[in-house]
C-alpha cells in the first residue's frame, strides 16, 4: 500500500472550505507525556477577505527546567571573505529567527550563541526518529516564533519520496517538547509554509496538500476498485478547491492580511519595517506569478510590477532588515533557464542581472540565497560550480573563495555508525573518502546576526558518498570551526528517547540491546561470540557485540538482538542466560559503541 503522491504545484492551491469550530488534535504515539495540540485558524469564507480567529493558541512558556539563553552575535569584524564556523556528516539547514541564525538539525533549531552553535537542554524532546525507510529527503521549510520567545516555537519540516510525494508536518514547542500539530481536514491536509510577525502577533501561512490523508493500492490509471478511483478524483478536485489563508497563532488580535482572489501563494516573507510580501503562483487565469505586497498595517494587498517575474520558473523570498529580495530562476525556453534577483524596499523594487555568473560544468542557473547587507552589497548563493557570488556596493559581480574543508575528521577514514531505518537497523563500518569541493552545491544563504551565513553541501568520494554539509560566515569564529553531531547519531538519540520506557520485542523495540555484563568480559570470556552463534536461534537474532555504554552508566558487553513478541523474547533471554550462566538484562535503548569485540554477519 503507498500513499498518494502529492503533486508539487498543487501544494498550495486554494479553496473555500468551511473550518470546525473545534480543529481536529494529533497525539504523538508511543509517548504517554504528550497530549493533544489544538490551533485555532482564521474562517475562510467564500470572499477573498481572512477573518480573524475567535481564539489562537498562545505562546507556551519555556520548561521549567530550561532557561532561554540571549543570542549574543559574533564579534569580529564582517569581512568579504566566507570562514567555516560549523559542519556536520549529513545534511541541516539554516535559517534565520528574530534576526539570529539558527541551524536545524533535522527539525530541532539550534541557536548561535557566544560564537557557536549551542543546543538548550533537552531541545530535541519530542522530535520522532524518522520511521520511513523511503524517505528520500528531510528538511526544515520554516520557523516561527512570537517577538517574547526568544527561540522559535513552531517549526515546519518536509518527507519527500517518490512514492507519497512531500508530506508535511507542523511541530509546537510546549512545556519544553515538541508536539505534533493535527492540521488535516480530510480529505486535506495542511500546513503551514511560512511564518511572518505583524504587529506583535505571530502569523502562520496556511497551505493545503494531499499529504498521507489517502491511502490506495496505486495510481488511478492502475487501481479497479471504482470507488477508490473516485475518492481519488475528488480529493484532487478538494485540493484544486483549497485556498491559502493566515492564521493568528500567538500574539495580539489584528486585522488578517487579506489574500486576493484565486491567489496562491507559494513564498511570503516580513521586513523589520512591517511591510508583508509574498509571491502569487499561476492558476487559472493568472498570466504569470506575480509579487504581492501588504504595506505596514495595511490588510489589502497590492501589486508590485516586477519585469519578468511572469516568467519565473522558481522563485523564493528572504528579508535582510527592512529590504525583501526575490530570487530563484526564470525559464528561457525548453529546459533552459537564467537567475533571477530582484530587490525591493516597500513599493520600490529593481531587477538585478546576474548573467556574468557562470554557469559552470553540471551547473544551473537556479539561485538558493540571496542576502542585502546594511551597505548595500549583495551575496547570491546557487548551483554554479562556484556557488557563492557578491556584488560590492558600485562593483560588479565576483566569486567569493570558499575554505576548504577540513581534512579531520571528516577526511579519508574508517570508522562505525548505526545504520537506521534505511539500512539493517544495526552498526556498520563507514569507509569515508576524501571530500571533493568540485561536487560542492550550495544549500542556502541568509544574513543575520550582523553577517552572511552561508550552507554548503560537500560529497565525498567513494566509498561512502555521504554528504557533509559546512556553515559559513562573514564574521570568523573565535574558536575555530564546530563539528555538529551527526546526523545518524541523531537519528540513534532520537530513538532511544522514543523507546526508552517500551518493552523488548513491542512494536518500534524489536531492536533492543542485550546487555551480558561488565565491559570487562570481552577480554574475560572470549568465546562468547562463538557461543551465542551457536544457539538454536533464528540466524538474524544476533548482531553486532561491541562494549558500549547506555546513558552514563558504566560501560558493558553489548550484543545487539532483534526479536518480535513477548515470547520469542523470553525465549531468546533464557538460551543465552543457559548457553553462557550470566544473568542478562534487555532495554530497548541501543547502548553507544566504544570497542567492536565481533562485528554484525554480513548479509
């Protein structure tokens, strides 16, 4: 069974559609803390007009247990040059939240605090491991939070595989976890795709998508039920139907901006100086997208004439201060394309050429970042073989040297991960090959906190192919650069907060560790490897044994065990208690590896 695709520019098309008065709730499986997350939106009647909510959710107050830490800004001076302050073995983004920067590590925002990038106390609380093993992609679309909070309290991310298409979720940071947001109105789901402050209220722009709201047995070309075919046509004629809206979701009660007619709106952003932007998609009539702008307290929106803007093929919007800019690439005919930039404060906007970048070999033309500094330079980043560009005050364009990144620990190595969902569920030895700048692609660029902040995605060589993605910055790092935790290390914490309290053997726990005894039998008792391989026992029961550690407990004989069901447990618990006379315990928990004592059987 899949879910059906969503299809990509329909993600946001708009409909009249009636809201409950009381909006659908979502709790979180297999977490008996978490409890049911309401959000109230604004009525969406027929007429163009938003009409305020009745009730919103209010910011929740940090966890007792967590104090709010002041983003303090990096204090050396902005240079043109770009100096690696971060990078991490797998992907993040970064995104800008009351003018700090913050990564996102997988979903969880990370603050720049003294000149690094500093987690608070348990800020990934909350966040589920990723259980899909066909998720092709995870990222973090946007982040949201009211002027009081001093990090962001809402967070969007995206799953997308070629199955399902892209499925969203919305996270709410409440009583210091994170909890799922239930935005669907079958036969849509919804989210929100951005996040602006007005007037001290903190607004969400609602989005409708097919999301995993069907399941079905296929495509409608392949399906013989009848009905399924038909519910299948009508939820696509529902999201055809959808419209976009804005919801209040903390903050004072103000007038809603109010989204014209058959607009869709696929990118909105807010300055420093109140105005509201946002780019109106092509649907029905529409000639072409078009820049949409709410001047500062104003509720109707008016048209900013903006040349070629009909043509564009992709477009995003970023705020530095008081100044919007509006990037991404114009289509030139067939599959050929060119960049796209243009800047604008309040009603004031101008197109920006940028064809004296090259393209470069395998290279496009599609901007990803695009950032004003308070001078007046612009930086771009994109998909050319030289990813980062910047045009100094009265200057033309010119490439900005990149660092090279760092040979250790990321350089040519060998060394053991834990292998998730997409592989055998068990640790496994990664072969890193040498980083290659040439496959270099530029993931964003943003200014904030006084600097550019840019993100590049580095693959290496074979064997491993597993990306590692670097943050730079205008202003240097006191400390040098930061190496963030991996990404399949925070998939493994994520899971072993998930099942911490689940019995062995139950559902998201038929992985658990096997703990035999003190670290100190890998040396006392040597056979043991041999003996567990000896047990009448399913061939896959036994993984990897390795000396490791749970939580700050002491270090112990680990085998990593799969299992299904109380009995197949007990089962296995009592062979190996009787084959080795050690009194094992079992917790769901993978223990950290420290030592490889017999590595996992190869498939």
């Amino acid at each position: 069974m899949i879910r059906e695709t969503a299809i990509a520019s329909l993600l946001v098309l708009p409909i009249a559609c009636a809201r409950s008065e009381d909006p659908p709730t979502r709790t979180m499986a297999n977490d008996p803390a978490a409890s049911t997350v309401p959000v109230a939106h604004s009525a969406e009647p027929a007429p163009a007009a938003a009409v305020e909510p009745a009730a919103a959710v209010e910011p929740a107050e940090p966890a007792a247990d967590v104090e709010p830490t002041a983003i303090v800004e990096p204090s050396p001076p902005v240079t043109g040059d770009l100096h690696l302050v971060a990078i991490r073995e797998g992907t993040l983004e970064l995104l800008p939240y009351h003018d700090a920067p913050f990564v996102v590590l997988d979903g969880e925002p990370i603050p720049w605090v003294d000149g690094r990038f500093t987690p608070e106390p348990y800020s990934a609380r909350g966040l589920l491991p990723l259980r899909d093993p066909l998720v092709m992609r995870r990222s973090t679309l946007a982040l949201g939070g009211g002027l009081q909070d001093p990090r962001p309290t809402f967070v969007t991310t995206e799953q997308y595989d070629d199955r399902s298409g892209s499925v969203y979720e919305v996270h709410r940071r409440q009583d210091g976890r994170w909890r799922p947001l239930d935005l669907r109105e079958p036969p849509l789901a919804s989210h929100y795709s951005a996040y602006v402050e007005r007037e001290g209220a903190l607004l969400g722009l609602r989005a409708w998508d097919l999301g995993d709201v069907l399941v079905m047995d296929g495509p409608p070309d392949e399906l013989d039920d009848e009905q399924s075919e038909a519910r299948y046509e009508a939820n696509r004629r529902a999201l055809a139907r959808a419209r976009p809206s804005w919801a209040r979701l903390s903050g004072p009660s103000i007038a809603l901006p109010e989204i014209p007619t058959e607009a869709v709106l696929v990118a909105a952003v807010g300055t420093s100086d109140g105005a509201l932007f946002a780019i109106d998609s092509p649907r029905g009539k529409n000639p072409g997208r078009r820049l949409l702008m709410w001047p500062t307290g104003a509720t109707t929106a008016e048209t900013i004439a903006l040349p070629e803007l009909e043509r564009a093929r992709h477009v995003e919007l970023s705020a530095s201060g008081d100044w919007a800019l509006a990037y991404g690439s114009l289509a030139k005919g067939g599959r050929s394309t060119e960049s796209f930039l243009a800047v604008g404060r309040g009603p004031e906007w101008e197109r920006i050429p940028v064809e004296s970048t090259p393209r470069g070999p395998g290279g496009t033309a599609d901007l990803v970042g695009a950032a004003r500094t308070p001078t007046g330079e612009l930086w771009i980043a994109s998909h050319h073989a030289e990813p980062v560009w910047r045009r100094p005050v009265g200057g033309s364009w010119e490439p900005v040297a990149l660092p090279n990144p760092p040979t250790d620990p990321f350089g040519p190595s060998e060394d053991w991960f834990f292998e998730g969902m997409e592989g055998r569920f068990d640790w496994t030895k990664l072969e890193r090959g040498p980083l290659r700048m040439s496959a270099t692609r530029a993931r964003g660029l943003t200014w904030a906190a006084g600097a550019v902040w840019v993100t590049l995605e580095v693959v290496a060589s074979q064997p491993d192919r597993v990306p590692r993605t670097m943050v730079l910055a205008s202003r240097p790092s006191a400390d040098g650069h930061q190496v963030l935790t991996p990404a399949w290390l925070t998939e493994l914490q994520r899971h072993n907060a998930d099942v911490a309290d689940a019995e062995p053997g139950s559902v998201g726990c038929e992985v658990f560790s096997l703990l035999l005894g003190p670290a100190s039998l890998a040396r006392e008792r040597p056979e043991l490897p041999d003996t567990l391989d000896g047990l009448a026992l399913d061939p896959d029961t036994f993984g990897a044994m390795y000396v490791g550690q749970l939580g700050k407990s002491a270090k112990q004989l680990v085998v990593r065990t799969f299992a299904i069901g109380t009995e197949r447990v007990t089962a296995t618990r009592e062979a190996v208690q009787a084959a080795t006379g050690l009194s094992v315990t079992l917790d769901c928990r993978i223990a950290h590896l420290e030592t490889m004592v017999r590595p996992p059987p190869r498939e």
